[in-house]
C-alpha cells in the first residue's frame, strides 16, 4: 500500500467532513436571517396583515432549521459509512 494514498484518502474524508458542517452553518444561518426578519417586521413596516406574513417568516425558519438538521444527519451518516472502506489501509500496510 501507498501510504500516500492512504493521507491523501484521509484527508478527503476531512474536507468531506468540514463542508457538511459549514453547510449546516450555512442552513442554520439561513434560518435566523428569516427568524429575524419575522421578528422585527412589525417594527419596520406598517403591513395590515403582518402577522400572517411573521408566522410565515416563523414557519420557513423552522423549515430551513428542520432541513438543515436531517441534511447534516444524512450526509454524516454517509460519510461514517465511507470510512470503513479506506479505515483498513494500514492493518494491510503493516503486514507488508
């Protein structure tokens, strides 16, 4: 074995790992700029019907929040699954 091959296997698996965290910043990010934006939309304009519009607001910072989460789950899940398949280089290395 190549050893390499085998840093250079694990430092993708890092690179893997750190982009799905910083997408779960990215989503969770998301969802407080529209949990703001519900907040103080009644403060800044005068909307006859804002509170509907702040449920709204409230609703898709929940939904981002949701998604963001069960993405992050799904993807650090696929990642654990695909290091076991580069996690045995070095038991077949040292036997060289």
């Amino acid at each position: 074995m190549n050893k390499d091959l085998i840093l250079r296997e694990k430092l993708a698996l890092q690179r893997t790992i750190l982009a799905n965290q910083s997408t779960l910043l990215s989503f969770l990010r998301t969802s407080m700029y529209f949990l703001i934006a519900g907040l103080s939309l009644r403060n800044l304009l005068k909307v006859e019907n804002s509170l509907v519009i702040e449920v709204a607001l409230f609703i898709a910072a929940f939904a981002i929040f949701v998604i963001g989460i069960a993405n992050f789950l799904k993807h650090k899940k696929s990642i654990i699954n695909n290091r076991k398949h580069i996690g045995e280089y070095h038991l077949e290395y040292n036997k060289l």
